[in-house]
C-alpha cells in the first residue's frame, strides 16, 4: 500500500468525518423554517457531540461489552462504507469489481451491531426497535440491491466508480423516487420514523439507542450523520452525470445535490406525518418496484 | 501418496468403530489419526498432486473397487475430514459415557461408520459401490440421530428421515441404474457425448436434493437436525447434507445436462434461499432454527452452482467460473460456521437443559466463550464482513452480476436471483440477531438459565478451531484460491487456468482492514468509556422501577414482522388466552410454525392413501369362499376384455 493512497484516506476520512453531522443540522434548520421558528444552529450536533464525548456513561447492569463494543463496530462499518464511495470528480480512493456490495454488506453490518447493542438491554422497547429496523431492512436491502443492478446493467459496470459516473439514463427519475424512499427509510427519518416523537412505541432507530449515553452515543449519532451523507451522496451521484462534468462543475452539482436531497428530508419531515407501521411495507415495495422498473428501462435502454 | 495416506485413513477410521464401543480414548486417537491421513490426502491433491486413482484387483460385488481422488472430492474431503475430527473431540465431553452410558459407545462407533463412509461416497467411482456407500452412510446417520431413542419426538425425526432419505435413495438407484444400462458398466466418469442421457440430470436432481435439503424436499431436515445430539447436528448441518451437493455438481460436471438445468437449479436454490430462511426466522427453537437456516444456505450454494450450469452452458462465460468458486467456497464455509453454531447450541443445550429460546437469555455472564464464539458464527453466517461467509458470497453475487452486466441469454434468471439472495440476506440478518440476542443477551428468563455453566475444554477447543477457520477464510480468501481454481477444474476444465481474480485481492485487504479496525475502534471505545467513568443502574426503558426478564422482547415478537409476511407460507398455530375481567389471573401466547410442506401437504396425502388402503383391505377378510369368487370374477372380466376385442 503506497503513502499517496494511505494519506488519501485519511484525507477522504477526515472530509467524511467532519462534514457528516452538518446534514441533521441543516434539514433541522429546514424544518425549524417551514414551522416558523427560529431553531438550534446547524452546528448544534457538533456541540451534543463534544459534550456527549466527555460525558460518563451509565450501563445497564445486564450489558456486557458488546454494548460498548457494537456501536463502535457499527461506526467502523459505516466509515468503511462511506470510504468505499467514490466523491465525483475526485473518484474513489479504493476501487475494485464489486466494491458496492461490499458497500452494502458494511451497511448490513453496521445494522446487525446496533440491533445487538439495542438487545443487549433486555429493554422491551429496545427490542422493538431492533426488531423493526431488521425487519424493514429486508425490503430496504432488496431495493437497494436492485437500484445497483440498474446502475451496473444501464453502464456494463460492477464498481461504483464507474456505476455512478454517467447519469442513470431513461430510469434516473424512478430510481431517484426509489433511493429517496430507501433514504428515509434506512435513516429513520419521517414517514418512516419520527426522530423527534417522544413515544417510544411508534419509534424505530430511536428506541434502539434509548439506553445509550455518554460515548457510545456519541459514536451511534454520529455514525447515523454519516449514513445520512452516504445515502444522499449515492442518490446524487447515482442520477447526476458527474462524470461529463468539468471537475468545478461536478464538484458544484454534488454539493449541490447533496443540499439538495438533505433540504428534501426536511422538508417532507415538515409536510407529511409518521405512517402507521402497518404502512411502512407498502411503501417500501412502492420503492422497491420503483428501482426494479428503473431495472428494466435500463435493461431495455441498452438492448435498443 | 494419497493413495497411501487414504490407507492410513480408512485403517484409522474402521479400527476405530471396531473399538469405539469399549475404548473411548482409543477411539478418538484412531478417528483423529484416520482423519488427519484424510485431510492430508484431500489437501495433496488440492495442493498440486495429481489426480488420484486406484482399481482393485479383486472383485466386489461382480465389480472391481475404483477410487478416484480428484479436486472436487478432495474439496469436499476436506470438509468431511476436519468436521469428523472435531466433531470427536467435541462429543467425548458432549456426549459421555458418564451421561449417557447407554448411547455413548454405540454413538462412537457410529460416528466412526458415518465419517468412513462419507470419504467412500466421495471416492467410489462405480454406480454400485457408490450405492452401497450411500446406504451405510444414510444408515449410520440414522442411527446417530436416534442415539437418545427415549424420546419419542427423537424417534419420530428418525424415522422421517429414515423414510425421507430411502425416497432420494429409490431416485438415485433409478439414476444409477438407467445410467449402467446406457454405458455398459457401472463405472463413472466424464461422459460428455450421449445426448440421451441428458434427462437422467433430473432423478439425480431429486435424489440428492433430498439428502441436500433443497425446498421443498428439505422435509426431513429440521427435525432430525433438532433432535439429533449436537455434535451428530454439526455434521448432519455442516458437511452431510453437502454429500447432496457433491452429488449434484459431480453429476453435472460428468454427465451432460438438459439445457434447462440452470435455470431450475437457480430457481430451486433462489426459492429454498428465501423460503428457508423465512422458516428459520419463524422457529423458536433455537436449534431447528439453524436446521432451516441450512436449507437458506444450500440455496445459496445452489443459485452458485445454477450460474455456473448456465455460464457453462453459454460457451464457458468467466462469470459461471466465479458463481461455482462462490457456491463451492460457500460449501467450506457453511461447514465452517454451522458446525461451530450447533456446537455452540450443544454448549447452550448442555448448559441448560434447553433449546427454547423462550426460556434462555442473559447467558453471555455464565458462557463467555459460548458467547463469543456463536457470535462470531453468527456474523458470518449473516455473510458479514469481515468473515468468511461474505467473501462466498460475494462471489457468488459477482458471477451474477456480471451476467447481468454482459446481457448474456441467462439475464431473467440472474436479475432476480441476486435480488432473492439480497432478499435472503437481510432476513438471515434478522433471524440471527434475534437468535444471538435472545438466548445470549439480556437477563435470564428461566433460572435453568441462570444456572448454567461454561463448557469445558474438549468441547470449547473444536469451536475455537472452526471459529479460526471462518477468520482465515474470510480475511485471506486468495490463500485458499488455488486449491479453489482446482475444485472448479476439475468440474469444467476450461476453467482450469487463472490466478486468483484481482478484485479477491482488494476484497482481501478491505477485509483485514474491517477487522483491525473494528477491533481497534471497540477496544478504543470501551477505554473511553472507563476513563470518562462508568456507572451501572437498572435498564432505564423509559422508567420502569422494576423490570423483570418477562418483560423482555421474545423471540416470536422479535420475527412477528417478517413472519406475518409469510404467514401465508408459515401458516403459525397460535393458542391465544386472552386476559379477561378487571383483575386478569392469567393470560398466554403459544405460537408453533409447524413444517408446512411435511404436516401441511405430506400429511394429507398420507391419510389419504391410509384411508385408502384400508378400504381395501376390506376385500380381505380370509374368508376362502370370497377369494374363489375373485378369482372367478377376475377370469370372467379378463374373457370378457378378450371377448370384447382385445387381440390375443
């Protein structure tokens, strides 16, 4: 492994790291907005993550290290994953044929840590939660799977740096619909979940880390900005032909796509309520078949 | 040489049954000795020497033995010999002659027969002795499942099996038998020229997909995987439903195959992959969980074999050659880690008393190693990285993949079935963090629970063994690939050539990344968390004042979501008491997911031929003046037939 490509990492790292916990602060400076109020600064999570850090924290007495342990490991998956993803016109630092189900997998892992964890508790609550958040996976991951079986099918490629350069082709917009719905969905926000509600029962990512405080919480928050950046990165990067980009360019439509998609979050947070549960798969198939008829105009696209 | 070692193996192993019944430290020297000779063999051939095989002079059965070493035995070799060792090892304290002084030495033999067998299955190379290596095989694995023939509901899973296996056995004779008459002999090989023996492809299909386990023939899989003594589940699991595997890819690499055989092998596993692990989502017995997680897994390995019939098939495409390493690494793996699960349930059950999850939980303070270790199988049979299930199925998800990338005529078949596995993925996801969660995490629910104790060594030392191999095969997949490339070789041998493919390599380097990583990261947290200073106190859960471990999530409510999904397919019964009256005395849930297939459509139908044949039986009431008249009536309806125009 050459020096060139270790500092790039960390580089790409420290960028990921740092610019993650903007996105909750910027779709809550949306909503704050739409409701008409004044709000807490978009540097708000920052500071929750500083004090969190230093704070000590209280385990239940029936947690073992794990409890600990898994949000750590989930952190590093997440981080691995958002490293995975190329960054427009500076590509990606790591590459290689199937590097997106490795992207995929990560995340997978990532979820199996925070569901231990929140199981760790012997909390009621936080079992449902977790039990939620796998359960709804199933349908997330299909979807996923499939917006990548689009993208490798429309560009005859099978790694994200070159799935994710031109533009989607004829499906972009169903596939935008449907990787904005998984985006929602796989980081809890409405109408999935509502990260504000203070009724446990109706909540999913929320009541996993009820019990959590001090660091760990700290590192579980901030793991979840970084999903957050990762989803709205792939569906920019996923629809806009950055590739034919000018490198200012690119750079300017991937940040802007990224604003873009967070100031969707917030507002579709502030215009539509929570779905009832019961609800949740429908929509979730609805984003399903949404991906797999970009599917097939991808596959139709290119057999013409 | 291997044929030397194979010697050493076979003298081990048949000495051993001779003595396991009356020494059990002899025994387990002998099975070790016999096995290692195995592995030494299968990793010989592996490794780079040629092909082994070996005729007798002498005559069995009217034929002369033939045995034949090649890559494909030899992967699978490995598996049976390293999965019998330890499992050995495992059973001296699992299943000891001061617990069961009964079962124990009839159970050492047995185990003996079963791992000697197996290695002739993989080496016969004549239809009839492959027959008769089969039959000792499906015999001693009966007789290990019945090892605690006290129980009925052992006795039952027995004879389901018993009875399931001699259905696959009556195809394979048929197989067997049609394919002597076609080539003159009973000798196999590669045969690639006579088209007509293309539809025989299916009565192998059949046969050896019952002893594999694939939906909906899987019947017999569960419950003789849950009753069976644990080491008896781990080689069941691990290695004997993939003599069904071995079968199905020797076959199909020998004999010319029907052009639709990928596409129904793709959609079998793709269906067995999804409908397997819904069930094993469903189970509440931690053990019959596993059980249906095998037939999720031999989907896998089937979807990866389909790929590779249809890459095959389509002028020899690289990316079949990718989905069969995938399917055949997936073989190794899933030996791997669903040896090392049941061993752990073994531990859970020892421990215990056990295998409802309902009544477990908070056993990570009483079986730390126990935990660590099953969660570690669990992380990689969710496919996980950094372990090695994900590497198998990566693979496998490649070959797809790239099928689809290249448009190639197989496209219908691999679009869907990635998103199946995908599918699949995140509910084995889901069922296994239920599993680990419940029966590990939290607090105690019953105080057999709380009473448990730690395995010892014998038993701790095989899972620590399997648990380095997931590691291994999961951080360093490129190490293996040679051998792997052999494997695939000697199926299709226009994919002999190549180093391993570079994205294995960065694949690699990822993984050990993941895992120093993730070590680091959580070793780094749990620091801080000590430095900044820890306090313990109850489980807040939003201010209970006193949480009692009833009030944890169960394992029914945890699947509830999925399984409604499926409930058409589950089709739970639920025994529901409603709490009644202002002060309500007592109130239950009692839910079971019976095996639909057996009690829902086998069942039916065997009360109907039942029902049946006993109103037939009527007409035999030993009365001689009655059999006269049949006998007339049936001379009278034969004339009339000739009468009536039938030519003489």
């Amino acid at each position: 492994m050459s020096l060139r490509l270790i500092l790039d990492l960390i580089a790409r790292l420290a960028l990921w790291l740092l610019l993650a916990p903007l996105l909750p602060g910027i779709i809550n400076k949306v909503k704050a907005w739409v409701a008409g109020r004044r709000g807490p600064p978009v540097l708000q999570l920052y500071y929750d993550l500083a004090r969190l850090w230093q704070k000590h924290a209280v385990l239940s007495t029936l947690a073992s290290p794990g409890f600990v342990i898994g949000p750590a490991v989930a952190w590093v998956a997440l981080a691995g994953a958002a490293l995975l993803m190329p960054l427009g016109p500076a590509g990606s630092a790591l590459s290689f044929r199937g590097d997106m189900l490795l992207l995929i997998y990560l995340l997978a892992l990532a979820r199996f840590c925070t569901a231990w964890a929140a199981m760790e508790t012997g909390s009621a609550f936080e079992g449902m939660g977790a039990a939620r958040e796998v359960s709804f996976a199933v349908l997330a991951e299909a979807t996923l799977i499939t917006a990548l079986l689009a993208l490798c099918v429309q560009t005859e490629s099978t790694s994200l740096v070159t799935m994710l350069a031109p533009a989607a082709g004829a499906g972009a917009v169903l596939l935008a619909a449907g990787l904005f719905t998984v985006l929602l969905a796989e980081n809890c926000r409405v109408p999935f979940d509502d990260p504000n509600t203070h009724l446990e029962l109706t909540m999913i990512h929320e009541a996993m880390v009820l019990d959590h405080s001090g660091p760990p919480l700290a590192v579980i928050l901030h793991g979840a900005a970084l999903k957050l950046l990762l989803f709205s990165l792939f569906l920019t990067e996923a629809v806009l032909p950055l590739g034919q980009l000018s490198t200012l360019a690119a750079t300017g439509a991937l940040v802007g796509g990224v604003l873009a998609v967070t100031v969707g979050v917030g507002l579709v947070e502030s215009l539509l309520a929570r779905l009832a549960f019961r609800r949740v798969p429908l929509l979730l198939t609805t984003a399903f078949l949404l991906c797999l008829f970009a599917l097939l105009m991808a596959w139709k696209g290119g057999a013409e | 040489m291997p044929g030397l070692f194979l010697l050493v193996a076979a003298t081990g192993l048949g000495a051993s049954i001779a003595f396991g019944p009356r020494c059990a430290r002899l025994w387990l020297g002998l099975t070790l000795v016999g096995t290692a000779a195995a592995l030494t063999a299968a990793l010989g051939v592996l490794t780079g020497t040629p092909e082994w095989t070996w005729r007798s002079g002498f005559l069995v059965g009217g034929e002369a033995l033939y045995f034949r070493l090649d890559g494909l035995s030899a992967w699978f070799l490995v598996l049976v010999s390293v999965v019998g060792g330890l499992g050995a090892v495992y059973s001296r304290e699992y299943w000891s002659d001061a617990h069961n002084p009964a079962s124990a030495p009839r159970g050492r033999a047995w185990w003996s027969a079963l791992v000697l067998s197996m290695g002739l299955v993989l080496l016969c190379s004549n239809g009839l002795h492959f027959l008769i290596a089969w039959e000792i095989f499906a015999l001693a694995a009966y007789f290990l499942i019945t090892l605690d023939r006290a129980q009925r509901a052992v006795r039952t899973a027995g004879w389901v099996y018993l009875a399931a296996s001699h259905a696959g056995t009556v195809c394979l004779f048929a197989f067997f038998g049609l394919l002597a008459a076609h080539t003159g002999g009973w000798e196999l090989g590669p045969l690639r020229d006579p088209g007509e023996l293309k539809p025989l492809f299916w009565l192998a299909l059949a046969g050896f997909g019952v002893k594999a386990g694939l939906f909906p023939l899987h019947i017999w899989l569960p419950s003789a995987h849950a009753n069976a003594p644990s080491h008896v589940s781990a080689i069941m699991s691990g290695v004997a439903i993939k003599m069904g595997i071995y079968g199905i890819i020797r076959f199909s690499g020998w004999l010319p195959v029907p052009a639709t055989a990928g596409w129904v092998v793709m959609g079998l596993g793709a269906v067995s992959a999804v409908l397997g692990i819904a069930f094993a989502l469903a189970q509440n017995d931690l053990k019959r969980l596993l059980a249906y997680c095998s037939v999720e897994n031999i989907g896998i390995i089937l979807v990866g074999l389909g790929a590779a019939l249809l890459g095959r098939a389509q002028g020899n495409a690289a990316w079949g050659r990718l989905a069969l390493a995938g399917a055949l690494l997936h073989v190794w793996n899933h030996g791997a880690f669903k040896s090392l699960l049941f061993f752990g349930a073994g531990s859970v059950v020892q421990a215990t008393g056990t295998r409802e999850m309902s009544r477990l939980g908070g056993l990570w303070r009483a079986l730390p190693w126990t935990t660590a270790l099953f969660a570690l199988g669990v992380l990689a049979v969710c496919g996980l990285p950094p372990l090695n299930g994900f590497v198998s199925e990566w693979l496998v998800y490649l070959g797809l993949f790239d099928a689809a990338t290249q448009r190639a005529a197989s496209v219908w078949a691999a679009l869907p079935a990635a998103i199946l596995l995908a599918m699949a993925g995140a509910m084995a996801l889901a069922g296994f963090a239920k599993a680990a969660a419940v029966v590990f995490l939290g607090a105690p629910r019953t105080q057999a629970a709380e009473r448990a104790q730690e395995c010892g060594g014998l038993m701790r030392s095989p899972m620590l063994v399997l648990a380095g191999g997931c590691v291994i095969l999961g951080l360093a997949p490129m190490l293996f690939w040679p051998t792997l490339a052999r494997a695939v070789g000697s199926w299709n041998p226009n994919w002999t050539a190549g180093a391993a493919p570079a994205p294995l390599t960065a694949l690699s380097a990822a993984q050990i990344a993941v895992a120093l990583l993730a070590g680091g990261a959580g070793v780094w947290l749990w620091r801080k968390v000590r430095g900044n200073g820890l306090r313990r106190a109850l489980t807040w859960d939003c201010g209970y004042a006193g949480p009692t471990a009833r009030m944890q999530y169960t394992s029914a409510s945890f699947a509830g979501i999925v399984t409604g999904w499926f409930g058409w397919l589950l089709q739970p019964e639920r025994q529901l008491r409603r709490p009644r009256g202002p002060l309500p005395a007592a109130a239950s849930e009692f839910v079971r997911v019976p095996e639909t297939v057996l009690e829902r459509v086998l069942g039916p139908v065997g009360t109907c031929v039942m029902r049946v044949s006993e109103t037939a039986l009527r007409l035999q009431q030993g009365r001689l003046q009655a059999y006269i008249l049949y006998v007339l009536a049936g001379l009278i309806a034969m004339g009339m037939l000739v009468l009536l125009g039938g030519q003489p």
